[in-house]
C-alpha cells in the first residue's frame, strides 16, 4: 500500500517533503516519487497537484497531516 505522508529535510529547521512512500518504509527510507513541499516555518507549500492526483486515483492514502495540507490547498479528492 502507498500512503502520501511528509519526509524530514532539514537539521535545525523542520523542512518536509511529501512523498508517495510504500506503508513499510521508515520516515527517511526511499520514496517512490517526490509530490511537494511543506515549510511550516514560514508557512510555504509547493503541491504538484497532477502526481499528487495520480496517486490518490491508484489507491494512495494521505497521513492526517497531509489531509489537512492538501485540504487547505483545495485539492479535491
């Protein structure tokens, strides 16, 4: 199963990306493909709204804290 959840960057200041990533990786394990981008420092999101379409029509579940990012951008899904 393929679940769209963030991925840590960044040593001092939290940097996420959001990546489609099998259920059974660690957090930092390899993704299948990069999606966006989240700074919640300075409250910036990047979404390529076209993968992340693809992957939610193929069965993709978002983590909560995705959700709640991609509901804020008004991705309908």
């Amino acid at each position: 199963m393929v679940k769209l959840r963030l991925k840590r960057c960044g040593r001092k200041q939290p940097v996420y990306r959001i990546v489609a990533i099998d259920v059974r990786s660690r957090r930092e394990g390899r993704d299948l493909r990069k999606v966006g981008f989240y700074d919640p420092i300075n409250n910036q999101t990047y979404l390529n709204i076209p993968a992340i379409l693809f992957f939610l029509e193929k069965g993709a579940q978002p983590t909560g804290t995705v959700y709640d990012i991609l509901k804020k951008a008004g991705v309908s899904f």
